[in-house]
C-alpha cells in the first residue's frame, strides 16, 4: 500500500501540466520507479574512505568491508573537535565552472557596491585573501544539498517523521565561545562513514559573493591596514555556517549583531547564488541535449534533480520594520547585481514618513532610554510586513511575487496573516535555509505566530505551482526536506521556549549547535545592583512544569502576600513585577477580590491616558500596590516611581530588566527650584519567587554556580546584601 506522501504526489504528478521550454514528465509509472534508488557500485569519490581503508596491506580486497573500528573516547573526542572549523582568517571562496563576466564589475549609480576603481584597487588584496576553487567534492554545498550525495543516501534509510536521536559534546570555537554541539546518531552502519566525512570538509562561500563582501568590509572599515578586514568572530562564524549545521547564537551582545548580520547575509547570497547558477547551467545542458540527435547526450541528462518543489530557498524572519532595512542593504551589496528594482517603495514602506521625528533617534534620548531600546525601536517598528525578493544575474527585484523569489523577508505575525487570509503556505516548501533574528523580541511579541510559521515549513505542497517534478530532488519527493534545512536562530540570552524550539524544531541531518555560557558571579545582573538593598529569594516545591503556574500562585496567596501585608512597610509603596501576562490576568483578579487593599495594574495593554493616571495614584500613596508586566517595561522602559519594596513574581526573561526595576526607587524628578530626595538603598527590599524551573533565568542574575545551589539545595529561603 502507498503511504499518504506518495499519494499526494502521484495527485500532483498527474495535475502538473508540461510548459513550453521544460524537459517533458515522464509517465507516471517511471516516476514512481525512479523513486527506487539504484544501488551504487562503488563509493562517491568525495566521500573519504573510512581509516580501515586507508591501509596499505596488498592481501585485502578492494571490494571488501572492514568494521568500524571501537576508538577510545577520549580519542574520539578530540577527534570530532578537531572536525571543526578553524578560525582562519583566511576565507576560501568557490568558483563555479558556469560563471560569465562578474556581474559586480557592471555596476550603476543605483548599485550599493565600491565603485570599479576601488575594486581593481583592492584587486590584488582580495586574492591574497580569497582562495578559489572549482572542485565540488571539496564544498559542503554540494555534499549536503547533493541529490546524491552522502546525506541524501542517510535520508533515505529513515522513515518519514522518524524521530532522530542526537548526541550532545562541548566544544570551544574560540570568538564563538563554548558551542554545545549535537550530532545525529544512526543504527545503519552502512551510513556513518558517509556522515563522518561531512565534518572535516568546510564550504566555500561563491567566489565573488564572497569578494563583494570583503569590499564592503574593506569599504567600512576605518583602519587603512593591508590586512584581513574579517575579524575572529567574523572568520569563525562563516566557516561554522559553512558545514550547514544549525547555529543558534543564544549569547548575542548588541555590538556584535552587526558582525555576525555580515556573515549570514554573505552566506545567504552564496547559497541562492549557487543554487540558482546550478539551475541555469542545467537548463542550458538540458536544452543543448535536446537539441541534439545523440542518444547519450540525452541518456547523460535523463535524471538530473537540482531543484525544490517552489523556488524560494531562504526565508528571513525578523520582529519590525526597522530590522529589515540592514539586512537589504547587505543583501543588496552582497547579490552581484547592478541595479535594484522597487528600492524607492521599499525605502517609502520601511522607513518612516516623510517629516516624522524620531524621538529615539533624538540625542537626548541616551538620557532616557538604555541602548538596547533605542537601537530596537527606532524608524519604523510595524510588526506586520512580507517581501520577495528574486535574484537574477543582473538585477533585484524586492516584492517579487512568493513564487518567483528566492528569499523572503517577513516577520511572524505577516507571515502568518498571509497564510490565514490565502491559505496557501506552498512557498515554504523548499525553504533550505531559515534565518531567525532578534527572537527575544519575538518572544515579547507572539511567541505563537513564530510557533505558527515553523509547522508550515517543508511541507509537501498542496497544488503543482508548474512544478517539473522530473528535477525535484528525492528527499523532496520522500517528504524530508527538514532533514536538509539549515537554521540560524539569533538572540541575546536563552530561553525554555528557545531551546524548545532548538530540541523540537531542528532535525538537520548534519547537525545542531548551540552557544553555552556559564555565568560568573561578577557578571550577573545583581552585581551591578546597588549595594544595601535587601534581596530575599523564596524557593516554592515544584515536581511538574505544568503545574508551576498555579504552585506559584498559591504560594503568593498563601505566604509572600499575607507577609507583605502583616509589614508597615510592605504593606504600601510595593510595585509587583509579573513576566507572564496570563499570571497577571490572575493576580489582578485576586487583588480585585480583596478588601481595604488598593492596588493599580499597568500592562502591555493598557493607553497611554490610563498608565499615567495609575502611574500619578501610585506615587501619590493612594493606591498601595503596582502591578506591572514585563512587556509594558520592554516596551515603554518608564522609570516609575514611588516604590520601596519590589517583589518580583517572577523573574524577568531579559537579565537587564531585574537590575533596571530596582532603580525605580532610587528616581528622582528634577524641576527647577525643587528637588526630591533620594531613597537610601537601606530603606529598599526586594522579594522573588523562584522554582527549579527558573535556573534559566535565576542564573542570569545570580550567577551559574550560585544558582545550581539555590535549585538543588534544602534551602529554600536565600537572602543578600
């Protein structure tokens, strides 16, 4: 009996219609044949042969196997880190045989590239830094995307929907810090040897792709130095990526976000750029073999699968507006094209209108707002946008329709509206790389609409789309593209729903990365906290995760809030601090059920008018306690005053908020001809409940060793200074 993959696509088989200029189909049966892979006879000469091969031994067969053979561990370990990429600065670029004259020397006024005489200027340079090749055996673009390369033969002893199993190592990658490595672990023997290869060959990034970005490095970098203008971090990101592993940078500092946006643009330009040049380099065989009366130029072509069901390859997910205008314009100087089409639409849509103040851009606002807030709203911040954006060997066209485009750019939330309102999520079929950026400000939207847009990718497609299914690659056809899908997951700290997402959502045969930090204790957030405030951590039992929300909550009802309460103290000028918008929505319903007990709620929600009443009601004492939720902090960042004991329901996601909320007290408003005084910090406490579920977030403010004691110990009740 056929399973429901192979049903689906004998439907879309027999609907797909035969365009002018394509190769024919052929009959339905061969399709079906051609499923049935033929074994090969001898081994894939970009596959490195196993040690046991590689002995010099004259009596041993060719055609005979040897056992892997059983290494210590410890060997073995250092064995696979020394797999991994090294952080040279030298990048090695790959240079394909279908090239014609280099579209970035064909430069126009409208094209964001160096100019043609600072090119030949830097001619010279570029060579002493770019090494090319023309051997795909030596690029893991083709040995991870290869219809018949290693992975592919891996995919296809694994049943559809099979659950991997994965082994976790520790590695350190030097300016990438400590990487928490896992890598796929299979029961077929026959494919280890094909896997183990993979990790000891580095891609290349597409010759002059790689060229233009070293220009624009060279071009922004105000140091006049022959050297490599690729940094560390720069030179270590690029080779990691090139393996096509996944990579979730879950430690991202905002002043390297822009280092790091270079190297993923630079990759994500090179692999449409391959991608595509294969294409059309087999479209000119094929139609060469068409035209001519040989039979075996004919037979040479007849099974050639170098496409996906659609042609969007990379799809880019970002929060706002305002984030997609960097990533443009590196893509832009990235792509090789000499002109960009509808950049005068795109400059109007993501950039705010025209005599707009921004009063984050504003100078005085460094006064007012941290760093982190002025670079994340600033221009536009509209949360609801989607964009193709085709690549052809002389232009780029941003807006192009879905299925004519080779990259998206969206954010979660227009994705999905799209989807909803067209029901249609076929263009996310053959995504090949997924590039996820600034998650933590995801997270503070709706972690649900990103949830939403990661189900619909690789799925197999409902409708042809004028597919040549005769070009589709297999593991497309088996229904295992997300066993080939790279993604690159961005964001300043870790999260459980991030690493949900790393366990649960990523299943690249090649593997998985992420980045580990352990936190030292003069890192924290608490030591940069005042010194004299009173800090009291209150552990609640909790044995089920799904249960910790209500154990929180009766713990405040039945412990932290009758003593705020019993004190004269706490028992007004307490400000609540709630992570959970749903654990809000129950606080404010318990303290509404209270009597002689006044309160005030600010949320996400709430309008400008009702925060500044409930704002004056809490500094004025009418209103004793202050309920607010992270999210209005994220994104108003008001100093609110007149608090003098904060307890913190929960611990904040962003580390930044728990040491910027326990500056509330010490606020001050300064008009002319009078002044407030200044709280001490002896007259300020702070409370926080904390379970063993928070180690996540409790390590971040009191440090990684310290925090394994807090959740592991008897202890429940810790107390600082």
């Amino acid at each position: 009996m056929e399973d429901p993959a192979t049903v689906k696509l004998m439907t879309l088989i027999n609907i797909s219609a035969t365009r002018p200029g394509k190769r024919q189909s052929r009959p339905l049966a061969q399709q079906l044949e051609s499923k049935r892979r033929r074994p090969s006879s001898s081994q894939p000469a970009y596959i490195q042969p196993t040690p046991s091969s590689s002995s010099s031994s004259s009596s041993s067969s060719s055609s005979s196997t040897t056992p892997p053979t059983t290494r210590d561990p410890h060997q073995q370990e250092q064995q696979q880190q020394s797999d991994q990429p090294s952080a040279s600065l030298e990048l090695e670029g790959y240079n394909s045989d279908d090239d014609d004259q280099d579209p970035a020397q064909q430069t126009t006024p409208n094209h964001y590239s160096p100019s043609s005489t600072e090119s030949t200027k830097h001619q010279k340079a570029a060579a002493a830094t770019t090494t090319t090749s023309n051997q795909p055996q030596n690029d893991s673009f083709y040995l991870h995307f290869g219809n018949d390369g290693p992975l592919a033969k891996v995919a296809e002893s694994l049943q559809p929907e099979q659950q991997l199993e994965w082994k976790n190592q520790r590695r350190n990658l030097g300016p990438l810090g400590d990487l928490q490595h896992s890598s796929v672990q299979l029961s077929s023997q026959d494919s280890l040897p094909a896997t183990a290869s993979l990790h000891s060959i580095q891609g290349k990034p597409h010759v002059k792709v790689l060229e233009a970005f070293l220009d624009h490095l060279r071009s922004s970098s105000s140091s006049s130095s022959s050297s490599s203008p690729v940094s560390p971090l720069q030179a270590t990101l690029a080779n990691t990526l090139s393996t096509y592993t996944d990579l979730h940078h879950s430690h991202l500092p905002l002043q390297d976000r822009q280092a790091v946006k270079e190297v993923i643009a630079m990759h994500s330009m090179s692999h449409i750029t391959k991608t595509r040049r294969k294409v059309l380099k087999n479209n000119e065989r094929i139609a060469k073999a068409s035209s001519s009366s040989s039979s075996a130029d004919v037979s040479e072509l007849h099974d050639i699968r170098d496409q996906g069901f659609t042609r969007p390859k990379v799809l880019l997910l970002l929060p706002f507006r305002n984030s997609a205008i960097s990533w443009i314009d590196l893509l832009e100087k990235f792509s090789l094209c000499s002109q960009v089409d509808n950049r005068a639409r795109f400059d109007k849509e993501f950039n705010l209108p025209p005599g707009t103040v921004d009063k984050l851009a504003q100078p005085e606002a460094a006064q007012k707002y941290p760093l982190d807030h002025r670079e994340t709203f600033k221009g536009n911040i509209d949360d609801s946008f989607k964009m193709g954006i085709k690549v052809t060997r002389k232009s780029l066209k941003l807006f192009s329709q879905f299925y004519e485009s080779d990259l998206i750019v969206a954010s979660p939330l227009g994705l999905r509206l799209g989807i909803e309102k067209d029901r249609d999520s076929d263009f996310l079929s053959s995504i090949e790389l997924l590039i996820v950026d600034q998650m933590e400000v995801m997270a503070m939207q709706n972690w649900d609409h990103l949830q939403f847009v990661l189900s619909h990718l690789n799925k197999i497609p409902k409708s042809a789309h004028d597919t040549d299914f005769s070009r589709v690659k297999q593991w497309y056809l088996d229904g295992k593209a997300n066993l080939f899908r790279q993604t690159v997951l961005l964001s300043n700290h870790d999260s459980a729903e991030f690493r949900n997402l790393f366990n649960k959502r990523l299943s690249n045969l090649s593997g998985k990365s992420k980045t580990v930090r352990s936190v030292a204790a003069d890192q924290c957030e608490m030591s940069a906290v005042r010194g004299g405030i009173r800090q009291t951590f209150g552990r609640f039992d909790c044995v089920n995760v799904q249960a910790e929300p209500d154990l929180r909550f009766e713990h405040f009802k039945a412990k932290t809030l009758p003593n705020l309460l019993k004190s004269a103290v706490s028992s007004s000028k307490t400000l609540i601090f709630v992570s959970s918008y749903f654990d809000f929505v129950r606080l404010e319903d318990h303290f509404r059920k209270l009597d002689k007990v006044s309160y005030a709620a600010i949320s996400e929600y709430s309008s400008n008018k009702e925060i500044t009443r409930q704002r004056e009601s809490f500094f004025s004492g009418r209103k004793s306690f202050l309920l607010i939720t992270e999210r209005f902090h994220f994104y108003r960042r008001y100093k609110i005053r007149g608090s003098k004991t904060i307890v913190f329901y929960s611990l904040p996601e962003n580390p930044d908020f728990f040491k910027e909320v326990l500056e509330f007290p010490f606020v001050v408003k300064k008009e002319e001809g009078r002044q407030e005084e200044e709280e001490t910090p002896d007259d300020v406490s702070t409370q926080v409940l904390f379970s063993r579920y928070d180690l996540l977030k409790l390590e971040r403010v009191v440090g990684t060793q310290q925090a394994r004691k807090m959740v592991e110990q008897e202890r429940s009740t810790w107390r600082f200074v």
